[in-house]
C-alpha cells in the first residue's frame, strides 16, 4: 500500500532504538529514513543519499551526490521507483535533488587506488621461492625471485641442508638478487635466524648497506607463516626497502 504522506511511519521504527521513549513509544522513524537512504545509495550512479524527515516522519527532502555522466532525471525516476516498491513510499520528484561531482569516489574505490598506489611505490617486491635439494648429498638450493622497476631476477644459494642454513640462504639469496638489481649499491648479509618472541616465530635479518661512502646497518623483521626461509626473504626485504627506496630517491 502506497504511503500517499510522503513518510516513513514510526511504527517501523526498532524498538530497541535508544531514541523511543521510555515510556516504550517509538520515536518518529529514525531507522526507516536510514534504511531508506541505504537503499538510495545502492543504486547505480550514486555515491551517498541523505534524506532529512520532520519530526513526524514525513520526507521533506532528499539529497543525492551522483557520478558525473548520470542523467539527473532518469536518476529522479529511479529514485522513486526504488522507494515505491521496497517502501511504498511516494515521494514528490520536486524534493529529490542530485548533485553531481567529478572529485568525490566510493570509499571502496579510493582503498583499491591507495593499495595500487603504495604497491607501484614500493622499492622491491617478493616474487618467488624455491627449496630443493641440491646436486650434492645433504645440501639444499634456495632459489629467490625479486622484481624491482618492472624488471625480474632472480638467483639461487646452495646450503647444507639443516633448518638454520636454509634460512641463511634464502637471506644470502635474497641479497645477490637486490645486488642484481640495484647494481651500484652492495649488500653484505650479517646474519639472520629464527627466534622465538611474544608467541610467535619470526626471522630475523641484519644487513649491511653500503652506497658511496655510506655504510648503515640495517635491521628487518617477519614472520614465520609458511615456512621459515620465506620469511628470511620477507625479513631483508623488510630490512633493505626503506634504504633501497632513499638511494633511488637520492
């Protein structure tokens, strides 16, 4: 049944709703409005909807920011369509406004461009992992795939085949790779194992940078999920970005 006042009655109104009255009456639909205005901001073309009601619940005005390219009229049309048949509410066309902007974008869309971003920023990337044994008994190969500026490489250290060593080559790896990569600055690895704190498994990695006359020690951290010589890998990248990415900018 249509709603001919233009308003959503409080009788929808949840009577959990801290804004009824004590006395258990319900306040003049405060959650219709909002349900309402979720549904306007679900259509097509639309970035948010505000409806302002009066303090008996009827619709005086409804407020849309739109997409540029959205005809405002079909926008109109819809917006009715939409509160008549999940509401069946009737609302004057001549209450609904539509603002259009070519700034403002979805929360959503503007998460997705700051991931890209910091993504397309960041100074090497992690690529690739393999540990298999080696040519010769008791010794294992862990190779290493970095990218850095859209360019790949990657190389590979042959290790005795216990646990610590692995993680040591997967660190010392992970080095000749960026060395590849940065080819005017040098990397010397000082160490990196697996320690045990605050309940977890973490790598540890320390690294010599050396550019120019510059030499700094640098310090990364991860933590152990999938295996320990992919978090040696993580814990130098952690250590050698930062570093890495002021070289470039220098």
């Amino acid at each position: 049944m249509a709603v001919s006042s233009s308003s959503l009655r409080a009788h929808e109104a949840d009577p959990a709703d801290p804004r009824a009255g004590l006395t258990g009456e319900a306040a003049p639909d405060p959650w219709g409005a909002r349900r309402a205005e979720h549904l306007l901001s679900s259509l097509e073309g639309v970035l948010s909807a505000r409806m302002v009601t009066t303090p008996l619940g009827e619709v005086s005005e409804i407020h849309i920011l739109a997409q540029p390219g959205v005809a405002p009229k079909q926008m109109v049309r819809n917006i009715e369509s939409a509160l008549l048949a999940h509401f069946g509410l009737k609302v004057d066309h001549r209450k609904i406004s539509i603002a259009l902007t070519a700034d403002v974008k979805p929360l959503a869309a503007l998460e997705d461009e700051v991931v890209r971003d910091r993504s397309r920023h960041r100074a090497v990337l992690f690529e690739g992992l393999t540990v298999a044994p080696a040519s010769r008994p008791n010794r294992s190969a862990v190779g290493v795939v970095l990218g850095y500026g859209g360019r790949t490489e990657s190389a590979e250290e042959e290790t005795a085949d216990t646990p610590r060593a692995r993680v040591e080559g997967a660190a010392r790896a992970a080095l000749a790779v960026l060395e590849r990569l940065l080819e005017r600055d040098t990397l010397a690895l000082e160490g990196a194992k697996v320690v045990e704190a605050f309940d977890r498994s973490m790598v540890v990695a320390v690294v010599q940078g050396l550019g120019g006359r510059e030499a700094r020690l640098l310090t990364g951290t991860a933590e152990v999920r999938d295996n320990p010589e992919r978090a040696a890998v993580l814990a130098v990248l952690d250590a050698t970005n930062r570093w890495i990415e002021l070289r470039r900018q220098q």
